[in-house]
C-alpha cells in the first residue's frame, strides 16, 4: 500500500453542511487545525441531519473534510 502526501488546501475542504445535505453514508478525512487527519464516519440514519463519527483530540478544531473514495 503507499500513502501519498499532499498539501491540503482549505478550498479543498467541505463542510459538514455539504455532507449532510447530501444524506449519503461515507467515509471521510477530518482535517484538524493541528496539521493531523483523522478518519470520519457520516451515519444519515440520525435525526435531523446525520451525524458524524471521529475520535478527536479535545483541543483540536475541524477545519472541514476530505471524501474518501
């Protein structure tokens, strides 16, 4: 497997408005303010818009998120 490193661009980044509004189950990238990615889970079955699953640490902020395909 190789990983590839790339520089994310915050035009890059959707939001989590974007994901909801597409109500779709998937897979994601978190992309912290730390310069770190973390792996997200979008569930639509939760009332009202879905809700979005990823283990964080408290201190660090989401700037937005990378579909993975």
């Amino acid at each position: 497997m190789i990983v590839a490193e790339r520089k994310i661009n915050t035009e890059d980044l959707i939001s989590f408005e974007e994901i909801a509004k597409k109500h779709v189950a998937g897979e994601y990238l978190a992309i912290g303010n730390d310069g770190k990615s973390y792996n997200a889970s979008y569930i639509p079955q939760y009332k009202p818009s879905g809700v979005m699953f990823f283990c964080i640490p408290a201190d660090v902020e989401i700037l937005g998120y990378l579909e993975i395909v």
